[in-house]
C-alpha cells in the first residue's frame, strides 16, 4: 500500500488545495449530509442545490479542474484517476456540492466515454462536464432490481432508429435530467446477459413520463420512469448491439468505488455529536463509538488497498464490492447512533429535531443507498464468487458463470 502522497502527487494536492481554498469556504462544523445521496432534498432544495451545483461546476470546467482524469477534448484536465481522486478529498472537506451531479459527472458519464461513438461522446460529454447538464442512469426496473439482466424493456430497431418500450424505477433525478443512460432487452432469445443494449436517451423525447416516487422524508428525488414507443437515434446507442452488460459493469464499477465511503468528516460529526450529548461518559455510548471508529479505521486502509490500485493503472474490478458494502453498512449504524444519542428527540424531523433534524435525514436516507449500486446481498455475492472463489448461487436461470460475465475495461 501508499498511505502517502508520491512527490508529484503532493505536489497536485498542493495545487489543488491553493485553487478550492481560493474559490470555496471550509464547513463551519464538520458535516452530518456528507452526500447529496442522502441528504433527502425537498423539491425546493433539489432545484436549489442543482442551480449551486451547476455553477460550481462551470467554474471548475473554466478554471481547469473539472474532470481531472477526463481526456482535454472534452475539457478535463488529461490527467490521472488518482489525481482524481486527489482532488475529490480535497474537495469534499469544503462547503460546495461537490456530488450532487455524481450519476452523470461519476458514473454514466465514464461508461459514455468507455463504450460508445467517438461522435457521441464529442457531442454529448463537453456539456455533461461543463455543468450544463443533468443526467440519470435507466437501470433498474419493478421486475428487475437485484437481478439486473432480467430486465424487461424492450429495444426493437426501426431503420435508424430504435424504439423503446418499458418501465424503470428509483431512477433519481430523472425529472430533472437532460439525458438517461438506458439499457434495454433487443433480444428475447439471446442468454439475458447477451441479449442487451445500451442507449443515451434524450428525456425530453416523446413517449417519456416521469412520476416522483414521495418517500418517508416528502422527498422525491427518485422516479418511475415510463417508455412509451420512444424512438432513439442508433447514433445514440452506447457500446456494440449487445454489448449492454458491459456498459452495466463499467457504470457500476465506477459508482461501487464511491470516495463519499472514505469521506472522515462524518467521524468528526458524530465526535462533535458524542460531546453534546452529554453521554460520552456512559459504557455503551463509549463501545458503540470505539467499535464505529475502529470500522471507520479499517474502511480507510481498504480505501488505500483500493488507492494503490489506482495508482499503478489498474482500476478497482469486484473488490470494489468490499468498499460498497463496508462503507454503506457503516454509514448506516453512524446515522442510527446519531439518533440514539438523542433519546426521544431522536424521533422529531425538521425545525423541532436538533440541529434542524440533519441525523435523521441521513438516517432516513440511507435505505436508498444500501439498494442503490447493488443491494448489500449482492455486494455479499459479488464478494463471496468473484473474490474468495467461494462456489456460486444456485440460479436456474442464468446462462454464464458469473466469472464469465463481461469486467470493465
């Protein structure tokens, strides 16, 4: 492992601390929302935090620190993934929404540039990172969520043109995107894994309704989202006929390996929060705390396996299911001992819960992100076959071995 910076990386970081501290504030206090995944946006905020996201964005892109590892045609710096990295660390200890346009920005957007046209990606990739846009990922469906490859949308060419019918569900944001990277079923005969496509969806199209999914908090920001005879252009399809797993993987692999998981401001968060509750004298509070800090230490030296990874070109395959599940597990019991410090006012939202009610906010928000990327059961599995060798699921339906499922790359 390299637990620290190489001469040129310390000297990135330096260059990178000198323009964030020049055009953003550091946190007044450690923040509790470390994520815009579950921090639970009201509509107004949501519309808000976009606007602030966007400028943010634009002023990266003009100042040439948006998309550190993004090729300079389509205005990114040309720089490394752990360059990249670099940045994002420094970059979340101040107070900009630096995630909040994440699918696009940290997910779709790679998976773009990885697998389809050289004329789409020129059209459609300057946009996405100059903040001009908002894009969503139309993966998940009612009948296909854990399963992925069962999915049943149905992609039918037409000339040069597809068209496109089906169902996608807890796609956030897609009300307010410009695109949605798609994958849909173009053959029923074909093994699950075989028979899927990937398209880059414009959801201003006709046939496309969007309906907000409200959830315990009154948020909205997933959606269903209904396809009805949408045609898109075959310029748009992402990757060869077929190729739509692989598009899956790589879009997954990006969004299992979340920096958001080593962010550290949440342990001062919950230190701060361990003082004022007056409690950090009590046994319990102090073994509950010791055990989140020791998992926390442990989440950090798994990020830095991960790191070094990086750092010698290789990008992180299965393992990072290790980093998806340990760090959305851990997030999950901080939020949960946020709210138990507090005793019965645990239970209040918004203005009458402490400090405006940010605990139980991210302890609300959190279901979304252990489904979100793959549900801890299937980090589980991912795990267990492709990383300890240990035998596979028993699945009468699937049609490859699942080593034999196409990797990212």
């Amino acid at each position: 492992m390299r637990p620290y910076d190489s001469p040129d990386e310390a000297a990135f970081r330096a260059e990178a601390v000198k323009w964030l501290e020049a055009n953003a504030s550091y946190y007044e206090r450690p923040p509790v929302l470390i994520s815009s995944i579950v921090s639970e946006w009201s509509p107004e905020e949501e519309s808000k935090q976009l606007a602030v996201a966007k400028d943010w964005q634009r002023r990266k892109f003009e100042a040439g620190w948006a998309g550190v590892h993004w090729p300079t045609k389509y205005g990114g710096r040309g720089g490394t993934l752990m360059e990249a990295l670099i940045f994002g660390q420094e970059e979340a200890k101040l107070d900009v929404p630096w995630d909040a346009l994440v699918v696009g920005l940290g997910w779709c957007g790679l998976a773009v540039m990885a697998h389809a046209s050289p004329e789409l990606s020129d059209a459609v990739l300057k946009p996405l990172l100059r903040g001009d846009q908002v894009w969503c990922q139309l993966f998940s469906e009612p009948g296909a969520g854990s399963d992925l490859a069962g999915l049943a949308t149905r992609a039918e060419r037409d000339g040069d043109e597809w068209v496109i019918t089906g169902q996608k569900v807890w796609t956030t944001l897609a009300h307010q995107a410009d695109f949605g990277l798609l994958v849909a079923r173009h053959d029923s005969d074909l093994p699950k894994h075989r028979g899927m496509t990937a398209f880059l969806v414009d959801m201003s199209a006709e046939g496309i309704e969007t309906r907000p999914m409200h959830q315990m908090t009154d948020s909205a920001n997933f959606n269903e989202v209904f396809l009805d005879g949408v045609r898109v252009p075959d310029s748009h399809r992402v990757g060869e006929v077929g190729a739509g797993w692989s598009v899956v993987i790589t879009t997954f692999t990006h969004e299992r390996f979340s920096p958001s998981f080593a962010n550290t401001a949440i342990l001062d968060a919950l230190r701060r929060w361990v003082e004022l509750s007056g409690r950090k004298d009590e046994p319990l509070v102090r073994e509950r705390y010791a055990d989140i800090y020791m998992r926390a230490v442990g989440l950090k030296y798994l990020s830095m396996r991960l790191l070094t990874d990086i750092s010698q070109g290789r990008l992180p395959g299965p393992e990072g299911s290790t980093m998806k599940l340990a760090g959305s597990l851990l997030l999950a019991d901080i939020y949960e001992f946020g709210l138990e410090l507090q005793g019965p006012y645990g239970a209040l939202l918004g203005r009458d819960a402490r400090e405006g009610g940010e605990w139980q906010t991210g302890f609300l928000g959190i279901p979304g992100l252990l489904i979100g990327g793959g549900t801890s059961d299937i980090q589980r599995n991912i795990i267990a076959e492709r990383v300890l060798g240990l035998p596979g699921d028993i699945r009468v339906d699937k049609d490859v071995a699942f080593g034999d499922v196409p990797r990212a790359g």
